[in-house]
C-alpha cells in the first residue's frame, strides 16, 4: 500500500522546518523528476511545449524548461505571466541561458509539458484558461501534467474541463484529487516525484491508502488434509431476480467457498449442479450474502432474526439499500460489509437517515462521505463501487485504483459480492475480504483477454481461476 494525502502543504512545511530544505530545492527536484521522466522514455531530441502558470506550479515548469534547454527544442508559454517570487526567479535564471518564453502558443510539439496550475487550484478555469486547454487537448502529443491536471479542482473534479494527461508526475506524494472518479480520464499513468528526502522522510500520518497488486492475498488452500467444511459455507439469498444470487454464488464458490448454498422458497430453474438451494438457513452457514436481485419488498424475517441473534458475517448489496430493516443489521452486527454503487449509497444514505444527496454530490466527493459513513457506522465495511472503487472503515479509506471499463456491464456487481462474501465465509475479516474481494475483481478484468466490450459476469468468472498467477 501506499500513503496518499489531501494536500501536501504540512509535508512541505516539514521538509523546510524538519530538514532546513528551502522551496527553491524543493522545485529543482519536482523539475528534475520531470526531466528524468522525459530523458528516459522520449531521448534527447523533439520539441518540447511547456505551458506555465503564475504560480509555483508555473515555477516547475520554467525550472524543467531550464534543464532541458540546450538537449531539445524549448517553447515555453506564460499566457499569465510570471508572478509567484519563485517563478519570477526561475525566469530570470532561464532568461540568463539565452531562452526566452514564447508570445504565441505554438501547435505542434512532441511532448507537451502542463505546468499551469497545482493541486491547491481551487477555481474554475476562466474563458482564456478552458480555451487553452481546449487547445493542448487537440494537440497530438504525448502529454505530461505537472503535480496535476490542469482544471482538477482539490476534489477530483474538472472545473470545469481539464488537461488530459498521459503522464501524471505528481509532488511529494499521491494526492486523493488524482483517484476521484473524475479525474480518471485525465491523470494517464501516475508518478510521484521525490523532493529532496525519500518519501519514507517526507510523508506522515494519513488515513488515506492505495492499494497495489503485491497486496493481493488470495486464498490459496495450504492444508492437505482439508475438506469441503473447512473453507466455510456461504448461502446467498435469492429473491426476485434470482439469477443474480446465481452469479454471486458461481463466484463465490470458485473464489474457494467450501459450499454455497442459495436460499429460496421457490424452485430456481436450471441451477448450476455444483450450487445447493435450500429453503431455511443451514446451521453451518458462516457467511451470507444478500440484496442482489432481491427486490424492495422482500423481508425475511426468520433469516434476519437468526442473523441478529447469531451475528453471521452479512455482505449487503443493491436492493438492501432501499429496505429500512437495514438499519437493524448494521446496528446490531458486528461483521457486516455493504457493496453500494453511486445511486445505491445515495439510498442508503437517506434510508439510514444520515442525509440526503445527490449521486452527482457523492461523485464530488466521494472520499468525504465514504469517510462519514464508515465514521458513523464503524462495525461495518464500506466498498463504494465506481472507476476508483473506495473501501472505508473506522475513517480510514483505502483505493482501489486498478479495475478497468472491462467491469462496466450487468452482473459485475454480483460477481463482486461472489467474491467478497466468499472470503467472508472463508474466515477473513470484513476489512481483508473487502480489500481482496475488490482486488479479485479488478484483477477479473484486467486478466480478460477478449474485447473490452465483450465480457459477460460468466466471462469473468471463469478468469477467477488464473487469480493464484497474481499473488506475489
């Protein structure tokens, strides 16, 4: 995992406070990093195109175009001028080298460099900003954005466009703006350029993590003497649309549940022979999963109550956003994980009475009202789905950053409830199925070797078999 901050004002402060570094050392290695960047992937020749800003943003790119002067073709654009100290002294030391900026933005460049404006640009772009960006955005470039895309607002959020990004070499440390949902299409690859100490010295406390693949732990069988009862027993309640619950227990079972069993008074048609149905809850149930394709009115009030009374870990998905009894579980169960998607916690957050907000509003900010509601209900996991899913617990959040638009089709969800729950009936806490539950998930998708756009939640299922290659 990796550290990731809100901003990294405190860091910096630290850096001249802590270690006597001055903020002209900081920016010669923001610059630095830069030009490695560019001297390793793209050589020693092509025209380069930085964009400054004002500010010290503008101050790294005038310093990176001071570095490579001399080995490429430099255009240098400050359509705002130079007003920040250190970017006033980062020009005349440029000026000093014989380059001078450039009146007019030129439109054509091999790599394009956008040093506008940092993390901490809180406002909309103006006409003659958005414009820009317009422009860069046309030009055929490999595109590298300096701290963070242009137009990105501290939340994540183009305000209201933004520089689109192959290449994001961030400051310091990873920042939450670059893992909104928002931001997905613009950040490209993301780097983090050291500033004078390692980021072991420069970062401290967060409550902010981002997951990697090394911190994958699938559960591979060690015990040669096991059996079907030893990795555990998942029942998965099918209500109305019951061939969700039929996905969540085909991935649940090929995710290493010893058994599955779906609960249902009725028949379900053409059952797959290697799942069970049962009409009451097993004894030896030790995990369920429930709200795919349930349906608003279903209330199952012996299996609430046997819940409540026995506290069995409970993935909650879907449909069981929308059911006031939900409330009960979550105050009452101490291991209980809820799967929404933007809409579905929109639900729930109004459902449990916490407030009441939009979808577009908990897109804004989904880091904020993840962290509320893990902060209100901290028995309770919380895997908010979207292009960057987010898991929080006790206010802690931790992002997954790696699933892909192969996950954008009906029955994804399911598959990951499947999954998820399938570790909770193995024995993994609320917090580890989550987080490799969501790993598996993304990990599906990533492994798919059809068409993007043809992958089916059966599909997927089937690359649950290749998971074991991913673990370190």
């Amino acid at each position: 995992m990796k550290k990731v901050f809100e901003h990294c004002y405190d860091l910096d402060r630290r850096c001249y406070e802590k270690y006597n570094l001055t903020e002209d050392i900081l920016m010669e290695h923001a610059a630095e990093a830069m030009e490695r960047h560019i001297r390793e992937f793209h050589g020693e020749k092509g025209r380069i195109l930085i964009i400054a800003g004002p500010g010290n943003n503008g101050a790294d790119g005038i310093t990176l175009a001071r570095l490579l002067h001399g080995d490429y073709e430099i255009s240098l654009y400050l359509p705002y001028g130079a007003k920040s100290n250190m970017a006033k002294i980062q020009l005349e030391r440029l000026c000093q080298l014989g380059l001078e900026p450039v009146q007019a933005l030129p439109y054509h460049a091999d790599i394009i460099v956008d040093a506008l404006f940092g993390a901490g640009f809180a406002k909309s772009l103006d006409t003659r900003g958005m414009d820009l960006v317009d422009t860069l955005n046309s030009i055929d470039a490999y595109k590298i954005a300096c701290d963070i895309p242009s137009g990105i607002d501290p939340k994540g959020n183009p305000n209201p466009i933004a520089f689109k990004a192959d290449t994001t070499i961030t400051m310091g440390a990873l920042k939450t703006a670059l893992y909104s949902d928002h931001a997905k299409p613009y950040v490209g690859q993301i780097e983090v350029a050291a500033l004078g100490v390692s980021r072991r010295n420069y970062e401290h406390h967060t409550d902010t993590f981002l997951l990697e693949e090394k911190d994958f732990n699938p559960p591979i069988r060690t015990n040669p003497a096991s059996h079907k009862g030893t990795y555990g027993h998942l029942c998965v309640i099918a209500g109305n649309k019951r061939g969700a619950a039929v996905l969540c227990g085909l991935a649940g079972l090929r995710f290493g549940a010893g058994l599955v069993t779906l609960i249902s008074d009725r028949s379900i048609d053409n059952l797959p022979f290697s799942l069970m149905q049962s009409g009451t809850l097993p004894d030896t149930t030790s995990a369920i999963a429930m709200g795919m394709g349930m349906g608003y009115e279903y209330d199952p009030i012996l299996i609430k109550s046997t819940i409540v009374e026995e506290d069995i870990p409970i993935l909650m998905d879907a449909d069981m956003c929308y059911v006031p009894w939900i409330k009960t579980l979550l105050d009452t169960c101490s291991k209980t994980i809820v799967t929404p998607h933007p809409k579905e916690f929109a639900t729930l957050l109004k459902t449990l009475e916490i407030d009441e907000v939009s979808v577009s509003q908990i897109q804004k900010d989904r880091f904020g009202w993840a962290k509320r509601f893990s902060e209100l209900y901290p028995n309770t996991v919380l895997i908010l789905k979207g292009a960057n899913t987010l898991i929080a617990h006790e206010g802690i959040i931790y992002i997954n950053p790696l699933g892909n638009q192969v996950l954008s089709q009906a029955g994804s969800g399911d598959l990951l409830s499947g999954l998820v729950a399938s570790l909770l009936a193995q024995g993994y806490t609320p917090l580890n199925a989550a987080i490799n539950g969501s790993l598996a998930h993304a990990f599906c998708a990533r492994h798919y070797e059809g068409a993007d756009f043809s992958a089916t939640a059966e599909d997927l299922i089937d690359v649950i078999r290749t998971l074991a290659k991913t673990a370190p």
